[in-house]
C-alpha cells in the first residue's frame, strides 16, 4: 500500500510539472492559472552585464518590486557565424532564465529576433546581408527561412529546459519582431503580409504562452500588440479581448558618444506608471531596469556609447540609483495593494479641469486614483467627501479610497551620493605595487602592411568589404607632386577633401597624421577638408576609416553604408586645380596588424618598453593588480583619445573621451509636463563618457593585463582605475508627505497601519553596505530647507535643534527612523509648512 501511494504522488507531481502553468489572457489582464494579474516588469539584458552579477541584478529587481524581467534575445551575439551558436559566458540565456525562476519571477522573452536595443546592427548577425537575393524584415523567402530557423533554435532550448510556464518554468510571454510597425509602411504590402506570416510562424511554435508585437497595431490576432514610449496610458490594444500592455517604459535614455549625458526624473517615471495603471493598464515594464554596459563591439547606432547606464533604478554597475528605485519600489507596493480592484472591475473616471479620478470599486474592494495632469499649478481637491492636496503633474493613490498611501510627487525614498575614487598608477606605486608603471608599447603600422591587401579601382563601402570583422579599413594611394608645384614655394595650402558615409576618418600623408574627421549619432557621414603638407615626388596617402557600431533602426537600416564614399579630391595644385582620386586604383587593408597579432591579450612578444606619448595608432600595455574590496570598478580614460581596452583579453568597449558633449542643452530639469529625450540632461562641454566598467569577474587578485589601442594619441599614465564609493545618504520629508509604505500593512483586506505611532511622515535612511552604519550627520534642518542631497542650505526657518536629534537618532546604526513634525523637533516658524532634509555618511 505504501509503495503505491508513493508512487501515486510521483505521478501526480510529475503530472503537475508537466501541466505546468496556464497563462491565457483577457480583456482586462494576463491571465494566471485563472487569476488575472497586475504585473510589474523590468528589462535586463544579460549579454550587458556578467554571470557574477546576474543573480544580485535579479535580488534587487525583487527587491524592488518587479514581478517580471524582460530581456531581449541576441541573434548576432549567439550565431556570429551561421550554424556556429555560442552560448557560453555573459551569452548563457538558459542560465540567466533559470536564475530568474530560482528567484521566484516570471520572465517576457522578446526574441525578436530583430531587437533594435542599440545593439550593434538591431541584433542581426551581419551574414544575413550576404545571403544571395535577401530583403530583411519583409515578406522575403530566404530572410524568413533564417528567422524561422533561429526563432524554432531559441523556442526548442527553452523547450529542452523546460522554462515555458506551460512546462513549470518562469516565461510566460514571448515577443516576435519589434517595433515594425514604426515603419510598416515602408515596406508596402510586403510588410503587411510579413506580419501575418511572423505572427503564424510564431503560434505554430506551441509554446503554450501568449506571444505579443510590440508598437503593432495590426498585430494579427491572438498576438497582443502592446506600446512602447514615455507615456502609454492613452494606449489601446486593437481588439476588445486583449489586455493594455506597455512593453517598454524608458526610464531614461540612451547615451551617444558626443552627446550629453541623459536623465529622466523618477517623478515623472512613477507619473507615467501611475497614469498607465489608473486608466486600465495591466502589465507595465521598464525599459531599463539596469541598463549595463555595451562590452565589446556591441554597440549599436552608430555613436551609441560604452555605457548603457539608461538613467535605469539599478545603474550601469548594478547598484541601486537613489531615489529611482525606492521611489518606484513605493510605487509598485501601492499599486499591489490597489490588485484585487483593478482586475476585478471596469473603472469609473470623473474628470475636471486638469484632473481625473478613477475609482475601482466592487462590493468587496475599492482603490482610487486621483490624477493632476496640469504642468504647473498644485490643487487641492474632494474626494468621497474628503480633501485631497494634488501637486502638479502627479498622481495620488488610495488603495481603500480613503488614505493616500503614495503620491508620484512626493518621495519617501532616501537619496544617495556616489563618487568613483580614484588611484592613478603614480600614486598607488607610490604606497604598494598594485599598479605598474612600466607600460610597453608596439607602433601599429600606418597604411598596408599585410599580404592579404588587395587593390582595386575606386573605392569600396566598407561594411561589404569587412563584413563587420572589424572597424578599421585602410584606404592607400600613392600621387606624384611635380617640384614646379607652386604650393611648394609660395605658402598656398592644400587640402585633401573627402566624403565619407562615416563614422571615422583618420588621414596620414607619408606616415604622418594630419587630422580626423568625425560623424555624430545624428548624422553619422561628413564631408571634410583637411590642410595637408605634401613633398615633391611620390606622396603616400594613407586613409584609416572606422565604424562606431551599425545602424541599428529605421527603414532598410540593414542597407546604410559606411566608409569613404567620394570624391576624395586634391585641391590647390597648378592654377588651383583640383585633381579627383575617387577613381584611381586603390590599395585596401582589412584591419589592422595589430588585431591580426592578437595584441589584444598582450602576449606577443614583440612588446618594447616604454611610454610614448601622443602618438597615434599605438599599442599599449601595462599590469596591475585588483582594486582592494568588492566596490564595482572602472577605470578613467582622461588623457587618451580615442580607442578600445582590453583586461586579461576582454574587451571593455570602445573609449573616446575627448568626444564632448555641446556646451549647450544642459539646465536645471522639472519632473513637470511630457518628458522626451532631450528634456533633461547633464555633463554639457564635458567627455560624453570617460569612465568605462571593468567587471570584477574579469579580474584577478594580481598581474592583470591591461591592453589599449590608441588611435589619434593620448598619455596612458594619466589614465585611472576607480572604485564606487557612497558619498552621501540624504532625505527630504515635508509634513505634507504621506506615511512611508512601510507603516503599511500589505493585507489587501485591512490595509491598516502596522502601528498608531506612524501616523506622521518619517525619513528613513539605511547605509547600503550591511557592515557599515551611519558615522555622521554632514546636514539637517527642518524647516524650510533648500537645495537636494549634497547641496543642502539652511532656509529662512530652522529649528536649532535639528542636527543634534538626528546624530542622537542615527549614528551608530545602520538604519535610522525619524518622525518629521514640530513634535520632534519644536515648531520653529508657527503656520508654516515644513519639511526635514538630513545627509548623511557611512563607514
């Protein structure tokens, strides 16, 4: 009787693992194992951080609220070359899926598998483009083929793993294409017809999930078409049985080598969220939840930096942003609270001028919203016979219709200073051996120096040539400048004009560099003309072009060219005249000869020791060992140029600090009114990126190499390894705040206060570092402070006595809990709002 029963329940376990999960859809919401749910995601790419870092990234999405991670699939990433899957390392998907079901969330697979993400040419590998009689992302034979192939790859190893929800695993929706419907028409009826065939293609995978097309439109049924943007909560699906669904929320933007350094406020990240969920939104994800970093040649664009921070809650080293993420951490536990109402009924929308509530009410349950939509002006409103304060462009959340428990304006979440602190290899040879400053050094040839040159009459595009193997190719061409030249006597200046389709150009004249010209994200090709000093006789003409990563969106983006276009043009000899190259027979070299010897690794032989400075096209080489502790690292690249750095063979990106940002564009940003792009940014007149992250997965304890390619010059010794440090915990809490989420119960029955003593406004404040505590009070006022964390003032009224409190409160724990209101801290200024600021250390 026992081994029956024994067997029975194996049975039925095994029954349950293979039924697994049953995720459908409504009109209303995802539909989980027959409950319909609010669902709050996050996207994280995996290629754009390392395994060691995987599992933390993931902790602290839960952590943050998230229900979900989104992440794209690389097809370039996994199949370089056709039939050759690379799977391993940061490119381990199975694993990432797996680590992400471990901690108990669902994932969104979008396998594309066109993907856009500023990824290096939108994720396609570059060998479709030569497939004979190709079209991409239209109704083309052999394009389908191939993205039929690669689509039934990733379907079949998430099938072999087990990790559909259908199966008992964490994904419980897919994404096919991306974003086509931005340009559909384009594509003429082709298109049309492609969708239908990529939505067919996709269903007949059996995944047992529903799949969605985002910005689709048409997305044919059962795909749900789902919005992407800064703001979604105007957003519709296209059929009446279909959920709202936002697939990507931008936290903030991406960064552009020679641009300035974008932000998003989190109160118009919480706004935008809020809005989506009060008007009927279910699913709502970030796009990013942490950004990373683009290793390698991955980068998109062209332009688009090393660094893909995205201003996310989590930053480009995984860390916390503060308040970003507690701020929406808040947010996501008031809108759980609010679940039951929402998937349970339609909602009820009253509308003013400017404002909107919507009530979410059944015979059991009640949540409310109440929106200020006007860019300006703060209201006070009634509600259910209740005085509500609305600051401007915010939204306030009553999970019971009666209490505020969350306003999108007001931020509970401490703030947090971060500085990266740097050694530079002086000072730290000066205190230990940690950092060498015995660099080495090889001269890259200029001009062709491989027997695998080939020549040719005029001049070539370059991604046919290279086909992406690398961004260099070389241009060589010989002329012959008669001695009766009159520019060689009288002063008159020649130049070289050339037109390129971009994105770097560096131009030698007889070994000797004599300028460069530059795209820009924008507009990636450039005409230029360069003043050249040439000689009697045979002058050797030497053009380096390079690419900044492919095109990664828009219409036929897979078809933009690069590289010198023509004409290339000689002006100021004999009578001014002008004399044409574009036509003549040429010399090309694939690449340079370093990256032939593997200098990358820094193995050969061939280094010499020694530090020139300022030279182009220079190898450099140096060791040095890990930075003490666990802090994230990356090293400064003020002094150099232009080039890309390798730790122990790894490639950290592409560098290019002397690109800066424009002088203007940068100002003091209000969360108020629509967001874009452009709105808010920072770092104007200043290198768009000049610290670049070195995973500590890459490092060793000691005897690390570090390898740089320079290109146009710099001065290796200037460079620096720095460490994330905290600098600053901060809080700003006025009385009108409401009560932070922790004085909450989270029972979606009660929702009742976890104590009567927290029915004040509180900050709250916790050292990041669990060994660490609070060490000192750099500032407090309460009163009416001014200013934001790291540069707070005193206002016109202040209790005296604030600073001494909160020392008395906090320092010697790690965490530290204050009431703010006149009961703490006296009423300084008698019928005046008031507010706490308090910053903070840790050690």
């Amino acid at each position: 009787m026992m081994r029956f029963l024994i067997a029975l329940l194996a049975a039925l376990a095994m029954t349950t693992a293979v039924l697994g999960t049953n995720v459908t859809y409504d009109h209303r919401a995802v539909v989980i194992d027959g409950k319909r749910r609010v669902l709050v995601s996050g996207s994280i790419h995996y290629p754009r951080s390392t395994p060691d870092m995987w599992p933390d990234l993931i902790q602290k999405s839960k952590d943050g609220g998230l229900d979900v991670i989104e992440t794209y699939v690389f097809w370039n990433l996994h199949e370089p070359v056709k039939n050759q899957y690379d799977f391993k390392g940061r490119k381990d998907l199975v694993t990432f899926v797996k680590l992400v079901a471990d901690a108990g969330l669902y994932v969104h697979l979008r396998i594309g598998p066109y993907v856009c993400a500023e990824w290096n040419y939108g994720g396609f590998p570059l060998w479709l483009h030569f497939i004979p009689g190709i079209e991409l992302r239209t109704d083309n034979e052999p394009f389908k083929a191939e993205m039929k192939r690669f689509t039934t790859k990733i379907v079949s190893m998430m099938k072999k793993e087990n990790l559909y929800a259908s199966q008992g695993g964490p994904i419980i929706l897919s994404q096919i294409e991306n974003e086509y419907g931005n340009f559909e028409s384009n594509y003429g009826p082709a298109g049309k017809s492609y969708i239908n065939w990529a939505a067919s293609m996709a269903t007949s995978l059996n995944t047992g999930v529903p799949w969605v097309m985002c910005q689709q439109r048409d997305a044919p049924d059962p795909l749900i078409d789902t919005c992407n943007g800064f703001y979604c909560d105007g957003y519709k699906p296209n059929a009446a049985n279909k959920p709202t669904m936002w697939t990507e929320n931008w936290t903030g933007w991406f960064l552009t080598f020679g641009g300035a350094v974008p932000y998003r406020p989190v109160e118009d990240v919480a706004y935008s969220v809020a809005r989506f969920y009060q008007r009927g939104g279910t699913f709502q994800n970030y796009y990013m939840y942490h950004g990373g970093t683009n290793f390698g040649h991955t980068t998109g664009g062209p332009f688009i930096a090393t660094s893909y921070d995205y201003d996310a809650p989590l930053d480009e080293y995984g860390a916390p942003r503060q308040p970003k993420w507690g701020h929406l951490k808040d947010l996501h536990k008031a809108i759980k609270m609010c679940e039951d109402a929402l998937v349970a009924t339609e909602p009820t929308t009253f509308v003013g001028q400017n404002l909107e509530a919507t009530l979410y009410k059944t015979s059991s349950t009640c949540a409310a919203f109440l929106a200020n939509v006007d860019t300006k002006n703060d209201v006070n409103v009634s509600f259910n016979g209740k005085s509500y304060h609305l600051p401007a462009w915010s939204v306030s959340i009553l999970p019971d219709c009666k209490n505020v428990v969350f306003n999108t304006a007001k931020i509970n979440s401490m703030a947090t200073v971060k500085r990266f602190v740097a050694t530079t290899f002086r000072d730290e040879l000066s205190n230990s051996k940690a950092i060498s400053l015995d660099w080495s050094y090889i001269s890259e040839p200029v001009g062709i120096s491989s027997n695998k040159a080939f020549n040719k009459l005029g001049l070539v595009e370059q991604l046919n040539t290279t086909s992406d193997q690398t961004d260099y190719l070389w241009y060589s061409i010989s002329t012959d400048i008669k001695g009766n030249e009159p520019f060689l006597h009288d002063g008159y200046q020649t130049t070289l004009r050339m037109k390129s389709l971009g994105h770097v150009l560096h131009l030698f004249i007889n070994g000797k560099h004599q300028g460069s010209a530059i795209g820009n994200y924008d507009n990636p090709g450039f005409s230029k003309d360069i003043p050249v000093v040439l000689k009697p006789g045979n002058n050797k003409l030497d053009l380096l072009s390079l690419t900044v990563g492919l095109k990664n969106y828009g219409a036929f983006f897979d078809k933009t060219g690069t590289g010198v276009s023509g004409p290339v043009e000689l002006e100021g000899l004999t009578n001014k005249s002008t004399v044409d190259l574009s036509s003549q027979r040429w010399t090309y070299q694939i690449g340079l000869k370093g990256e032939s010897l593997g200098l990358n690794t820094g193995d050969s032989s061939l280094w010499v020791l020694g530090t020139p400075k300022s030279q182009p096209l220079t190898w450099y080489k140096t060791n040095f060992d890990a930075p003490s502790g666990e802090n994230p690292v990356a090293i400064d690249f003020t002094g150099m140029g232009k080039g890309e750095a390798w730790v122990n063979g790894q490639s950290i990106g592409r560098y290019w600090p002397t690109y800066l940002a424009p002088t203007s564009g940068c100002s003091d940003c209000s969360y108020k009114g629509p967001y874009s792009s452009t709105k808010c940014q920072k770092d104007c007149g200043k290198p768009s990126q000049k610290l670049y992250h070195v995973p500590r997965e890459w490092l060793k304890p000691r005897e690390n190499v570090l390898v740089l390619l320079e290109e146009i010059g710099g001065d290796p010794t200037q460079i620096s390894f720095k460490t994330q440090e905290l600098e600053s915990l901060c809080s700003l809490v006025s009385e009108s705040h409401p009560l932070p989420m922790e004085a909450w119960t989270q029972n979606k029955a009660t929702r009742k206060l976890k104590s009567e003593s927290m029915r004040k406004p509180r900050i709250l404040l916790e050292c990041p570092n669990p060994s660490h505590v609070i060490s000192s009070i750099k500032f407090a006022s309460f009163g009416t402070p001014q200013g934001n964390c790291g540069n707070f003032s005193h206002g016109y009224c202040k209790s005296p006595n604030a600073l001494s409190i909160l020392q008395k409160a906090c320092i010697g724990s790690r965490t530290c809990n204050v009431e703010v209101s006149s009961t703490t801290f006296g009423d300084p200024c008698i019928g005046v709002a008031k507010s706490l600021a308090v910053e903070a250390s840790c050690a």
